[in-house]
C-alpha cells in the first residue's frame, strides 16, 4: 500500500505538523524596537507626530519604520523642528523578516535621535528711531484729511 494516504496517516502527519508548528512558535523570538530622544541641555519637551513623548531623555517602544516628525522645545531656547528617517536594520526587511520573528533568538533594535539645543538670542529693544517714526506715521494717519467712510449694507 505504498502511496496511499489513509486517514490515519494524515492525522498523524497533521498533528505532527501542528506541534512542530507550536513549539517552533513558542520558542521564536521576537523585535523589540526602542526609540531614545535626547538633548543637550536635558529636559527639552519632545513631540513625535504632533504627540507628546515626554522631556529629554525619553525613551519609548515603536512598530513602525519610516520617517518621524519630531519636535524638540525648551523655554529659553530654539525650537528644533526635523523629519527623521528611521530606517529598518536589513533582517526586517521582506523576506529576511519572517526568518528575524520565527528564529529563536530575540533582536533589540535600538534607535537614539540627539538633539543640541541653542539659546534664544536676547531680546532686542527696538531703536528709539523706529518708534518716533511709528508715532508719526501714527498721528498722520489719524489725522487725515479724508474722514473714514462707512458702508451701508443693503
């Protein structure tokens, strides 16, 4: 009876199968994938696509590759405003990252984005100049010869 599949047969061979499959998936390791946002100074507000992430250092799981909007604030100095790529290691890459899931063998993928915060300059007080030219501009408007019309609705 060579060849012929029998009933019995198949149902060994399906159960074999299904613990392979379960213990191999039991066993398979796993992704975890950390995204670290630091500045110099410490303590910078952080924004990761409009979402706030916490103050400088943060760090925070993520599923997904691609390009990040990341906003960097800090009272006191420049806002830094990027589009960061984060790009995936090669053994997440199709086919490579079925292999990466099932074998048993955990991967950290480990991303760290830095940011060097500059000081705001100081503020400026405007020249004397430029406010008496603001006063005159201001009192020729105001007393113009043409009285200010309004419109009637109809």
């Amino acid at each position: 009876m060579g060849g012929v599949y029998t009933l019995r047969g198949m149902k060994r061979r399906f159960g074999l199968v299904c613990c392979s499959a379960a213990i191999f998936a039991g066993t398979g390791g796993c992704v975890e994938r950390i995204l670290t946002v630091q500045s110099n100074p410490p303590g910078a507000l952080v924004y990761l696509n409009g979402q706030e992430m916490g103050r400088t250092p943060v760090q925070r799981d993520f599923t997904w590759y691609g390009t990040y909007d990341v906003a960097v604030r800090r009272e006191g100095y420049e806002t830094i405003k990027k589009n960061e790529p984060v790009i995936a290691p090669i053994y997440e890459w199709v086919p490579f990252d079925l292999v990466a899931e099932l074998l048993p063998i955990p991967f950290k993928d480990r991303r760290t984005l830095t940011y060097d915060l500059k000081p705001m300059p100081p503020a400026t007080e405007p020249s004397p100049g430029l406010m008496t030219r603001a006063a005159e501009l201001k009192g020729q408007l105001e007393s113009s010869r043409y009285p200010a019309t309004t419109r009637k609705s109809k």
